[in-house]
C-alpha cells in the first residue's frame, strides 16, 4: 500500500521564504571565519536613477570598477590604498525595491569612508568590522519585509550572493572553485530547466507538493491549484479525519488519496 506524507514543495531559492534556508545550509560548511573583516554597504541614491532595476544594473558594474581600482591601487591623501583580499557581495532589497549592496573583504586592513564615497559616486557608504554571527545573519534574507520587487520578478537571474576567487574554505569534498563562485535561485525540478521568470518559477513552486513514501524516498507532484489553497479548502476534513499533521503536511493513507490531490479542482 502507497503511504507517506504530503508536504509543501521547498525550492532551494534566495526568493522562497524557506528555500533560503536550504541555501544558506549548503553554504555554511565552507564560509570562512570574517570575525574583525572589513565590512562595507552601499547604497543608492534613487533621485540618479528612474528606476530600481536601471539602478541596479548601474550600481553592479559600478562595482565592479571600484573593486577593479582597489586592487591595482589608489593613490588617496598622499597614500596608496590596495585591496587584493578575497570578498564576497551580497544583496539586499528596500521595502521600494531598491537594492543595497553588502561586502565582505577577507581583511583586516583599514579603508577609509571618504576614499569609498568618492570611488561609488553612487550614494552612501558605510565601513565597519563585522562579526560571524552577523555575517550569518545577513545570508538569511534578502528582501526587507518580505516583498520580492516587481521588477526582479520580472527578471530570469539575479545574482544575490558573489564571492571572488579565495573566498571560501577548501573542504575536502568541495575544493576551492579557480572562477568566481556565485549561488543564485535554483529550482529543485531538474526537468523543469525553462527560462522562465523568478515570478513564473514562484507561481510554479506554488502549485508543487513533496510526497514521502515509507520507505524514505520522495516524489514531486504537480498540482491543479497552489498547496496552500488546496490546504485550506481541505483542513477541516483532513484535521477530522486525523490526517493533517500540521505545519501543511498531509498523512496518506490510502493509494487514492494521493490521486485525488493532485487532480483535486476547487
């Protein structure tokens, strides 16, 4: 008999609430100590740009340039400043949908505020030291409040977190990348390697279920309306028949009652 338990489907994705998780837990093994490194933001001033996206797009090559100009050297109040440490770049996104960016430079060394505002051009910059858990932290979300911006919905990629060459520790299963590594959305459907939209991969991740059968192994359905719909039509019944376990799992007792969820209709 076909038994186990029907879950909601978790994508290993910056843009999922809980797929971030996933992310984060198969980064940690091979983040390196940044206790006392150097800790930069940037920010944007909006009143440049016409939009959020444009500005994005800017800001990033405009990284790019700064790290570029660090590490040949620049000459700044009669000293040179040189950055060639491993670093990592991270993305936040405002509750308007402008985007900040967070780096890391494996580094103890000191850069002054004045010389990054005048290498950014773009907005606001801050320096400070940062501490592991804080680091931590900051992998754990990527849009204050909650809210993916309508514009990166619209979008195929977008690169939230970026290191450079160094960056992460050397693990005997995972060597140390030669390019650049970047982690960005993935979704856990292998067939389903469209180019579609973040949006369109969200919608998509909504009308998926996990079913987990006894023997441990785990199966994708493809539903007719999103889990959480579904759910909610279906609680009372399932919670009066002893089937709902809580936390949107589902108990399946009987090969039928998987059939009947994924063809289910409202």
């Amino acid at each position: 008999m076909l038994t186990g338990t029907v879950s909601p489907y978790v994508p290993k994705s910056w843009f999922h609430p809980l797929g971030i998780y996933k992310v984060v837990a198969g980064l940690m093994p091979r983040l390196p100590d940044v206790s006392g490194c150097l800790f930069l933001t940037f920010t944007v001033n909006q009143l440049y740009f016409d939009g959020p996206g444009s500005a994005f797009d800017y800001s990033r090559d405009r990284l790019r340039k700064l790290f570029y100009a660090l590490r040949k050297g620049v000459d700044w109040e009669g000293k040179t400043y040189r950055m060639d440490a491993p670093y990592c770049v991270k993305v936040e996104f405002h509750r308007n949908g402008w985007a900040h960016f967070h780096v890391i430079f494996l580094t103890k060394r000191f850069l002054p505020g004045a010389l990054l505002n005048h290498l950014w051009g773009l907005g606001r910059t801050n320096v400070k030291r940062i501490s592991n858990q804080d680091f931590h932290y900051l992998l754990k979300y990527v849009c204050k409040g909650g809210q993916i911006p309508d514009w990166v919905l619209q979008r195929e990629r977008i690169r939230i977190f970026q290191t450079s060459r160094g960056f992460y520790k050397e693990t005997p299963d995972k060597p140390q990348k030669v390019e650049p590594a970047e982690i960005e959305e993935v979704d856990e459907a292998p067939e389903e390697k469209e180019s579609l939209t973040i949006g369109e991969r969200i919608k998509r991740w909504s009308y998926r279920a996990l079913f987990q059968d006894g023997a441990q192994h785990y199966h994708l359905l493809r539903l007719q309306v999103p889990y959480w719909e579904l759910l909610g039509h279906l609680v009372l019944r399932l919670t009066q028949a002893e089937r709902y376990l809580g936390q949107g799992m589902i108990a399946i007792t009987k090969p039928f009652q998987l059939e009947t969820l994924e063809s289910y209709q409202l």
